[in-house]
C-alpha cells in the first residue's frame, strides 16, 4: 500500500513561466501524443494541436526538453491511468480538463469606453466552454464581472463589471483552479488505488521538494517555495547538529562543540506572530479593505525595518537574507495571490456543469448562511508545512543533498563557485565535522547487550550483571581499541560503522555456529542414511584395489568442509568471483615447489574447478598504513576441471596427488582427505580419470618457467617428501591394504536416516542424487588443524584471545586472524 501528500503546487507555473522554462509537462505531452480516439473526444475533428497554439504555453519561448519523448509520455501517462483503474471516461474527463485549461488561456479581452473588459475572441471562449459542458454567455460573463452582495438582512446583490486586468486575473484564476483541483482529484484516486487497511505497518516516506529558487523576477510563489526551504533546512539542522550535540551533553560525552548557522531566525521572519512576520502583515493587509501591495510593503517596512534578514531594496521591492544567499522579492501581486479566492460566479460555472465530473470538483456552499472569510494563501502553507514538519519528526529522516553544478542547466558544466556556495549554506561543512568527531552508532545499553550478548562468552549464554556492566564487558573481550567506544548515562556510543559492522559479522558467526553445531550434533548422531552411504562408496571404490589404505582413513566420517568455509567471507569473495559454482569439498592442504618446498594452501573444489589459496603479508603505503603481522588471502592457483586430463596417486599409503593439465602445467599437492575429496566428485557426476603409479613424470612451473621431474614413490617410511637430484621421492608408511573396506552398512530402508551435509534436520532422500550444499554443516565440529597449520606457518597466534579481537575502526580487510571468527 501507500499513499500520496501534495503540500505545495505552484500553480502560477500553470499561466506563466519564466523565459526557457516549460509549464506542466502533461500539456506537452497533450498537444503532441493526442490520438484519433481523444481528438474525436474533445471535439477537435482530427485537427492537430500545436504548443505555439496556446498563449500559456508559448510564452516561455520552450516545449522541449532534451532527453524526453513526449509523445511516448502521453502514452505511459494514459497506461498508467488504467493501471491505477481509470475507466474510459474518467480517462477522458481528465484530459479534456486539462485542455480546457489551455483554451482558457487563449482568451483575449478589450475595454470600452466605461473601461468594462470584454471577450474578443469568441472562438477560444466557445470552446473553452464547450470543452467545460457548459453555455458560451454564462462563462463570459463570469470572466467580465463579478457579483456583489451588500447589506445583511435586506441584501442587495448586482453585478460589478470587470477592467480587463481584472478579468485576466479571473481567467488565470480559474485555470489555475482547475488545474489544482483536477490534481488533488487524482491524486486522491491514485491514494484509493493504492490503499491498504492493514494496520501496524512499517512506513516509508520520500519527500521530493523544490530546490532553492532566485530568478531576475521573484514574486510569492517564489517566497513561499524559499520558505518551505527553510523550513526543510531547519529540521535538517535541528537533527545533524543541534539535537546531535545535545544528545552527546546529556549523555554526559566529552564533546567540544561546533558553531553552526541556525535559520530559525529566517523562519521567524517570514512566519513570526510576535513580532509579526511577512505572512501575518500579508494576512493583515488583504483582511482590510482596498489592500495593495504598496501598503503590504510599508507594514513589513515599519514592522521588520531592524531586522538583519530584511530590507527594502527600492520603489515595490524588500530582500531577504536567506540561509542560501540574498534574494530581492518583488512584491507586485502579493496581495492577490494571497487571497487565493477564486470568484463565486467561477465557482457556479463549475457547478452547472453538465459533467458530473466537474461538478464535484467544485463543491463549496456559496449559499449566504455559509460565507465566511476564506483562509490566505499565506495560511494554508503555514499549516500544511506544519503538518509535514510532524510527519517528518514523528519518522527518522535521511537526507539526499543534491548539488546545482551550475545556474546554466548545462550538462558536462561544473561551477566551482556555485557548487562551493551550495554546500556552505546547506551546512554540509558543519555536518561533516559534527559527523567526524562524533559517533556513528548509539544504541540503550539493554538493546545493545541482548543483541550482542552472544559475542562474549563471558555474557552468554548466562549473565549476572546489569546491562550496563554486560555492554562493557562484551566491548572490552572483542573491541581493541577502546576510544573507539564512548559509554553515556544511558546509552552506547560508537565512533566508526566498520566497527558495528564487524559486529554484526560476528554476531552473524556466533549465531550461525552454534546452528551448525546442532547439526553436527545430529549429523554425527543420526546421520547414517544412504546419502552418507553411496558418498563413503563412491571415494572407496575410486582406490580400492588399486591404492594402500591408511588405518585412521577407512572408517572416517566425511563431512566435507573442513575449513569453517561458509563462515569465511573473505574465502567465499574469493570464489565466487568466478560465478555461481556449487562447493564440494573444502580442507587444508600442502602444495610442492619442484625443489620439494612445501606450502600450506587451502583447496577448495567446486563443480567447475579446483582453487588454491594461501595468505600472503599485507603491504601498507605510507598513505594507507595497515597494522603489522597483517596477512590477506591470495588465490595461488585456479584449476578447471575441463583443463585437468588426468589425476594421479601412488599405490602406497600416502596422501600425495598430482593433478595433470595439459593447458597450463601439472600440480603436486598432499591431502588427508584425498579419497572422500574425489568421492565428491564422483557423486555429483564430474568424471575426472584417476591413475595410480608409483613413478609420475610431471611438468611443473617454477618461477613461470616449465621443469620436468620425476616423483617416485616406495614402501617404507613417513610418508614426507624430500628432493633425491633433481627429482622428488617419497617413502610410504604400510597401511591397512588395498582392499580395506569402510564398516559402515547399507541402510535397510529407503532414504533411511540423516544426511550429514543436509541443511535442516531430515531424511537424506531416498533416490541418493547429489545434496543440495554437501557444506552446509560445517560449523561446530570442523577441524581447526587447517586454521592452526596456517597460522604456525606464518608465524601468526591462534589463540582464541586473538581470533576474536576486532581491530576498530576497520578501515582496511581484517588480519587473516579475524577471518576465522
């Protein structure tokens, strides 16, 4: 659901536009994309319709804007209206008002010698008329005169006829008001389309206002744009930076504060009542009789002469010192745009509409019982800004700021001096030092502590304390740099977002490893279905009688992830860079240089290629300092399984692989888990040929030169590898045989039992084809042999104290120690 408020429509932009501005995009739109169907409609007989034919549009010397097809517009704009359940006449209604607007436009009038107005030219009236449903005379004559009516009980009512200024003002008038009433209907009728009758809904609101406006000639719908502007303006500063730093003094934070302009004093000064502003001497002077907008001027002149945001700027002209620059009002008009009274005999023109439709649309009580003075232009926008000012306090408000690049409107143009001057008066200076020196993230202690409990083992899963204790003591276990923390009387404060995103990353960690321990609970418990069944046979049945088993290898439970890899976010980046691969298998593993050197590498297998990644020390700049003993993740070598011709292992009992690649070179590497790794890739289908030998000719890289060398395997030893010239050897220990056989027995029913690798508690299938993730319960029993065997290699702690400390604020990716949280 959702629902539209209009606050403020400029509908002066409807009778007038300044020089290369358009009016209302839709009588573009008309005029260019009316189709047979409309022009039969409205009367028009096929007759094609031009801009340049209506007086309201043309003036501007503009009907086109680069980048935009009206005629394309017209079409979505007539979609869009049978979207939102606009039948056929509706549809037409809609139009054809906004066309009467325009034929109202085109009407011309004279004086004669008792200087009473006229219309000259017939043609626009008649069809302005028709157009409206209603006759030609009774239009006229509300355009050229006005009805009176003195006198309380024994009133006198007669006709005052109009000077042509003053019925060009009624025309506008009442174009104007159509305008605006037609769009107060629609957007009614969009609202009833849209409306929900849930309650308790979460809300959204985006507020789109006008920018700032200085033009050669500003006048009241300039002034009351401006104001709401400043309106916008000081709830911004209420919110960034005053209530902000008065929030830091009542939490008793050390705050030094920052000077910063506050418009309330521009606020005061077009809306005041005591002393009175621009709006209340507005308002005072159109409630008298004969106002003008010279007496207008004189009261704001005597009222507000010694104020420093005001002052008179020549014969009809004042200036106001706004929070955006100085701009020069002129004051011709005020008094007349204030009243914004649209005639009654108008108003009964729209009432003996013969379209119902019209008719609604003027639903006032013109009867004498119900008169009453109007409400000023000046009021009703005091009180609907009102009114959005407590929508937008009741809701926390984001701000989008948008630049002017220059007053040119020119694309690829950057004003330095313009854009400078933007982002000084917008108080983005003062926002941006309030937001540097203040904090980022303030929480109540009792929310902060029930969120994040779960990081500390000191407050989870039991904790004694109060809330404010429990938060301390959560940020002093996990937080290294404690000024990134500031502790107030009732709530938590913290400096940077890297910090409260990191823990929110470790919460996320906690959370989903103590899920994963469940699972593992259960895996380990009742996990002995056929899925586990057809998985541990289909690894036996790639070496047996063919490779020597070791004893700790035959009747191990496969679990697939040995690495924490869907914790891993910085593992992960790394991979699916490459797409969306499905990820087999994960465990620590050790690679070879030709010279026997051995590295520690993390082998991840997917469905499409073989990845080995190490850690490597992280270099900082003098720009960009990075913390010492600081390692990221290195992608050492990607391997496709399209590439691979062939994979090799000994007859002996040893864990050595090479794997052959015609395309690239080959790769020599040892893995504990050798046979449950290629089990994987038998059982999701990826057919990869396995040769056994004890004698493997291999063309590897060293230092992006190919060498040729031979690895040669015997019986009788530890299982290491060691250089022999400028060949490899490895000796074997004895193990349990070639056809060693897991004990674990076929299930005696269909789908029996739990999958080990299944992402909720549940049957492991009955048909035994591939699991969806054979990863997803990698949590809580996982080895840590691969995290521990990196960390000794690189010299790196793997205590606990360490893998859980977060550096703050986390400016740059976290130490390869954080990576395992």
């Amino acid at each position: 659901g959702g629902n539209i408020t209009n606050y403020l429509l400029e509908k002066s932009r409807v009778v007038y536009q300044a020089p290369s501005e358009r009016s209302f995009h839709i009588f573009y739109q008309l005029c260019k994309g009316i189709d047979q169907g409309h022009s039969q409609e409205f009367g028009l007989q096929g007759q094609a319709l031009s801009t340049n034919m209506f007086s309201y549009l043309a003036q501007s010397g503009c009907d086109s804007v680069p980048g935009m097809d009206d005629v394309k517009e017209f079409k979505e704009v007539v979609d869009a209206m049978r979207t939102m359940k606009f039948d056929k006449a509706e549809e037409f209604a809609v139009l054809r008002l906004v066309l009467t607007v325009l034929f109202l436009g085109n009407i011309q009038f004279e004086e004669n010698a008792k200087e009473e107005a006229h219309v000259t030219n017939k043609d626009a009236l008649d069809f302005a008329a028709f157009l409206l449903y209603v006759d030609s005379p009774q239009l006229e004559a509300a355009l050229v005169s006005r009805t009176m009516t003195t006198g309380s009980s024994r009133a006198s009512v007669y006709s005052v006829p109009l000077n042509t200024n003053d019925a060009y003002y009624s025309r506008d008038a009442f174009a104007k008001s159509i305008y605006s009433r037609l769009f107060d209907r629609i957007v009614n009728r969009v609202n009833d389309s849209l409306y929900t009758d849930e309650e308790n809904l979460t809300t959204l609101a985006v507020l789109d206002i006008y920018g700032f406006e200085i033009f050669e000639k500003n006048g009241f719908e300039q002034l009351c744009i401006n104001y709401v502007n400043e309106k916008l303006q000081q709830i911004f500063i209420n919110l960034t930076l005053k209530e902000e730093q008065e929030e830091y003094q009542r939490e008793a934070i050390q705050w030094t504060p920052i000077d910063f302009f506050n418009n309330k004093i521009c606020c005061d000064l077009i809306e005041g009542k005591r002393p009175a502003g621009l709006f209340t001497n507005l308002d005072d002077t159109v409630n008298f009789p004969k106002p003008t907008d010279d007496k207008f001027l004189q009261k704001c002149t005597q009222a507000l002469g010694d104020h420093k945001h005001f002052a008179p700027a020549g014969p009809g002209k004042f200036t106001i010192v706004h929070y955006a620059g100085d701009v020069v009002y002129d004051a011709e008009g005020f008094c007349d745009k204030n009243k914004d009274t649209l005639f009654e005999d108008l108003i009964c023109v729209g009432q003996m509409s013969e379209s119902q439709y019209i008719v609604t649309l003027f639903p006032e009580d013109t009867s004498n019982a119900q008169k009453k003075r109007p409400t000023t232009a000046a009021h009703k926008i005091k009180t609907s800004i009102a009114k959005l000012t407590d929508a937008i306090m009741k809701c926390t408000p984001h701000y989008v700021r948008c630049i002017k690049p220059n007053e040119k409107k020119a694309k690829d143009t950057w004003d330095q001096q313009v854009s400078k001057h933007q982002v000084r008066y917008l108080g983005l200076l003062e926002n941006v030092k309030v937001r540097r020196a203040g904090y980022a993230y303030r929480a109540a202690y009792q929310r902060f502590f029930f969120r994040y409990r779960v990081c500390s083992h000191s407050t989870w899963p039991n904790w004694s304390g109060d809330h404010i204790e429990g938060s301390k003591k959560i940020l002093a276990e996990i937080l290294q740099d404690q000024k990134e923390v500031a502790y107030g009387k009732t709530k938590i404060f913290i400096r940077h977002p890297e910090t409260v995103f990191s823990l929110e990353e470790l919460r996320e960690q906690k959370v989903y490893n103590y899920a994963s321990s469940i699972q593992n609970f259960f895996a380990e418990k009742v996990g002995q279905g056929e899925y586990m069944y057809k998985l541990m046979m289909a690894g036996v049945n790639n070496v047996k009688g063919q490779k020597d088993r070791r004893r700790e290898s035959v009747d191990r439970r496969y679990k697939g992830d040995y690495l924490n890899y869907r914790e891993n976010l910085t593992l992960k980046s790394i991979v699916e860079r490459f797409g969306d691969e499905k990820v087999l298998f994960a465990d620590q593993v050790r690679t070879y240089t030709t010279k026997g050197k051995k590295n520690v590498r993390a082998l991840i297998v997917t469905d499409t290629a073989f990845y080995f990644i190490g850690t490597r020390l992280k270099k900082g700049t003098p720009e960009r300092p990075v913390p010492p003993d600081t390692y990221h993740y290195v992608l050492f070598r990607r391997i496709e399984l399209k590439e691979i011709d062939k994979v090799t292992m000994s007859p002996f009992a040893d864990n050595f692989v090479g794997i052959y690649s015609p395309t690239t070179s080959d790769y020599l590497f040892d893995a504990r888990r050798k046979t449950e790794l290629f089990g994987q890739l038998v059982y999701n289908n990826n057919r990869v040929r396995i040769e056994f030998s004890a004698s493997w000719p291999m063309q590897m890289r060293e230092k992006k030169k190919a060498k040729k060398l031979t690895v040669n395997f015997q019986a009788g030893g530890n299982g290491e590898l060691v250089a022999q010239g400028n060949n490899l050897m490895v000796a074997a220990p004895a193990g349990q045989g070639k056809d060693a056989m897991p004990s674990i027995q076929p299930p005696s029913g269909p789908g029996g039992g739990l999958s080990q690798f299944s992402s909720s508690v549940g049957g492991g299938g009955g048909g035994g084809g591939p699991p969806p993730d054979p990863l997803s319960c990698s949590g809580g029993g996982c080895s840590p042999a691969f995290s521990s065997a990196l960390f000794s290699s690189f010299g790196c702690s793997t205590s606990s104290s360490n893998r859980k400390k977060i550096r703050a604020p986390l400016k740059e990716k976290r130490s390869i120690s954080n990576s395992f949280m």
